[in-house]
C-alpha cells in the first residue's frame, strides 16, 4: 500500500474525529496544531488498527511520539511492510 493511500485515509478519519470536513492537513502539520487529544488520537489507532488488520504497541500509543501527520504515516507503513 502506498503512502498517499494511507494518508488519504489517515486525514479522512482525523476530519471526522475532530468533525472539520475543511481542515487542510499535509503530511508536516503538527498533530498539535489540528486539535487532537489523547482520547481521539487513541479513537484514531483503533481505526487503523481495524482497518489494516494490525496492531500497535503499547509503545505506540503516546500521542507524543508522534510531532506530525508523517509520522503517523511512516508508522503504519513500516508496520503493513511488516507484515
């Protein structure tokens, strides 16, 4: 799967969770910066894990690990080459 697939579903999610349909999000803008918080950034995994049939590490779900989009993305990534 290419990045620009998971980006796109990445930015689709987030739009939802933090309901801005008109948020612009690239793959250098901060998390903290679209609104975010632990609870949805966790609501965000889950969803990636559901829908990649994968798992994230407890080491994986601090929010702080995580300074933008790219990260998030480069993360799944590695983790579906993985596999």
């Amino acid at each position: 799967m290419s990045k620009d697939k998971i980006f796109e579903v990445v930015t689709g999610k987030i739009k939802e969770i933090i309901n801005n349909s008109e948020m612009e999000i690239t793959v250098d803008k901060k998390i903290e910066s679209i609104g975010m918080n632990s609870i949805d950034f966790i609501r965000l995994l889950v969803f990636l894990e559901d829908t990649y049939d994968m798992e994230f590490s407890d080491d994986d779900l601090v929010i702080g690990d995580y300074e933008v989009i790219g990260d998030v993305i480069d993360k799944i990534y590695t983790m579906l080459e993985e596999v």
